[in-house]
C-alpha cells in the first residue's frame, strides 16, 4: 500500500490545472519520484520538457490545504487513492500510453479483475441492444469475467446489470470524479457495485464535474482494464468506436455484435466487422478470441452441483438440456448446436422452465438449473 507521503506528492501534481498524464510521468522520470520532483521546485519543474510558465505556477498553486480537501473528500465517500507505484495498480494499465497515474477507487479492485472484458455502445440504443448487452454481461460473469464498461446510459447500464444479475464483478470507469453520479438515474446501481460486487473507477479529482472532454479520455482505460472489448450498437461516430481504437492500439482483442444493416445505431458495429473486428454472437465465439485465457475460462465455465433432471422429458427437452450442460446459452444458440426449428426450441425451453429443469435470465438466456441457480 502507498504510503501518505507519497499519495499527497502525487495529488500535488495530480491536482495541479495542465498536469496531465504525459507531463506527470515526465516529472518522475526527471526527478525520480513524485516526492522528489515536488521538492525540486520551480527551477528544477521549468528544466522539463513540456513545463512552461503557466504549468510551474499551476503546480506552486496546490497547496497543502488542497490535498487535505481532496483526501477528505475521499475518505468522506469511501473512496482509496491508487498510484501507479503501488503494488495493487492494475497490471492491464501500467503500459498504455498515458496511464492514469491516480486512480481513484469506490468499492475494491481485486487480482481477479484482470480477467476483464468491456462491453461499450450507444447511450441511444435499441431494445435488440439493451437485451444484448445485459445478455453479454451476465454469460461473461457466469464465466469468471470482470465486465467493464463506462456507467453510461444504454449500452453500459445494460451490461453492468447483467454482470450483477449473475453475481459477477464489474468495474465502472466514469467520466466524473466520484464525488458524484452521473447520470443521476443510475445513482442505485452505482451504489450496488461499490458495496458489492465491484468498483466505480475514475482518474479524476473528487470534485470534477460532467464535461464533454473527459468521457473520451476515460475510454484508454476501458480499454487497457480488459483483454478485449465487446461493441454493441455503436452509430458511425460514437465513443464505443473511440474505446474500440484505443483497444486495438493497446494491443487487446476488438469485437462487435452484428447488426441490422438499416439500423443507424448499428453502422459502427457493422464497419467495426467489415474492417476486420472478430464477429461474435454468443459466449463461444468471445472466448474463441482470447486465446489461452478463452480456453481456460471455457472449462472453468461448466456447471457445477447440476440438479438431477426430472423424468419424462422429451426427446426436444433432453436435447436442450444437454446442450444447456456446457453452459448458458440462447434460444438462437440453442436452435444452432442442436438443429431444432426456433419454435420447437421455445417450446421445449418453456417446459423445462416449468419441469424446474432451467432457469431463464435476462436477455432471453437459458441455464441448467444448479444447486446455486437463483
């Protein structure tokens, strides 16, 4: 854990107008160590490359004072301060280009959040899309992943309660400083990743209200949390397509969900795939692209403490519940691996619901019923 010292050298610079990420690491370079380069003054700030006049008097302007504020406002909260220097850092953002060098944290960041795949898209998006998203999210926390998106409306509100409705963990990045919600309609599901399952994540000032410019530059850490990012409705010119960028130049996996052709809200995702993005529409196809790490959450994804399957079922029910036993699945999934017509898979589905043999989830999903099923 970073000591107090060290965390009031960093909201020294942190807090300082124009110090942004690329300044800030330039000045630990120079210097050392953010104690140091605060203790190396005016002159020593004006040798940086990048430090004018006006960044040197920002720097001089935080005062001890300040950083009291800052951090109360924190503690006020429940919010920790996170530097890069510390240990719990996360791995998947210690080398992308201008990493945040103060985190700010809400809830706990844990080891297993590596593991982490974003789903992005349209705030204004269509029920196809909300009904993805939530499906995304909860097949990804059924199988171990951390679910990152941005807290957003759409799209993102979508996928963080499908990772919650399957009791997994995920990370909110928000464009403001967490001494506030935005948008204000998500304030409760805000408060139920904090306190349970997850985290709210900005690398803002407490304070920092709702600006425009802050919400694109809080994509690269979407991005940089995840192994890969999961696009869903996205229109020709929308932030999801500035994440998707960021993910492929940091090196991660871009994916997109396939859309209507005539739908506006489906155009970015559609050129997101014509352009060489991994098409995918179910769990299967997402974890085909993750490599080794796909492979070994694949296993770990089989249902465990099955529930006997009761007598008399169908041919058509067997069927499904077989299918089901590799994991959760949809009826078009369903429909796919077993050849069955989609109203004979609905049918069917719908009996075993009633037999007590599935579950069925948001998003149309459809589970082996486990000992552990809610």
């Amino acid at each position: 854990m970073t000591d107090d010292g060290t965390i009031r050298s960093y909201l020294r610079l942190h807090l300082a107008d124009g110090i942004g990420p690329t300044l800030f690491a330039r000045m630990v370079e120079r210097f050392g160590t953010a104690r140091e380069a605060i203790a190396a003054g005016p002159a020593g700030w004006a040798k940086v490359e990048g430090i004018g006049p006006k960044a040197v008097e920002a720097v001089q302007a935080v005062t001890d004072e300040h950083v009291d504020e800052e951090l109360a406002s924190a503690a006020e909260r429940g919010v920790s301060i996170l530097c890069d220097c510390d240990e719990a850092y996360p791995p998947g953002l210690a080398n992308i280009a201008s990493r945040p060098p103060v985190l700010y944290v809400r809830g706990r960041i844990e080891p297993s959040d590596a593991v982490a795949v974003a789903i992005v898209g349209a705030r204004r998006c269509t029920h196809y899309g909300l009904e993805q998203a939530a499906r995304f999210g909860e097949l990804l926390g059924q199988a171990g992943f951390t679910v990152v998106s941005g807290g957003a409306r759409g799209i993102d509100t979508a996928a963080h309660r499908g990772a919650l409705t399957a009791s997994g963990r995920t990370i909110a990045v928000m464009g403001c400083g967490l001494g506030m919600h935005y948008p204000n309609e998500n304030s409760e599901l805000f408060e139920r990743i904090a306190d349970r399952n997850g985290a709210l994540l900005s690398e803002l000032p407490m304070a920092t209200g709702v600006v425009g410019r802050n919400f694109p530059r809080r994509n690269r850490i979407i991005s940089g949390l995840s192994l890969g990012v999961l696009v869903i409705e996205a229109a020709r010119r929308s932030g999801a397509l500035i994440t998707a960028t960021e993910a492929a130049e940091q090196g991660r996996e871009v994916l997109a969900l396939p859309g209507r052709v005539d739908s506006p809200t489906s155009a970015g995702t559609n050129a997101l795939i014509r352009d060489g993005a991994a098409l995918v529409s179910g769990l299967d196809d997402l974890l085909d692209h993750l490599g080794q790490v796909g492979a070994k959450m694949r296993i770990a994804d089989q249902p465990a403490d099955v529930l006997p399957l009761p007598e008399g079922l169908t041919s058509a029910e067997a069927e499904l519940a077989e299918a089901l036993r590799h994991g959760s699945l949809s009826v078009d999934e369903i429909s796919r691996r077993t050849g069955l017509a989609s109203a004979e898979a609905i049918s069917a589905m719908t009996m075993l619901v009633l037999k007590g043999a599935v579950v069925q989830r948001p998003g149309n999903v459809f589970a082996i019923k486990t000992r552990r099923s809610d």
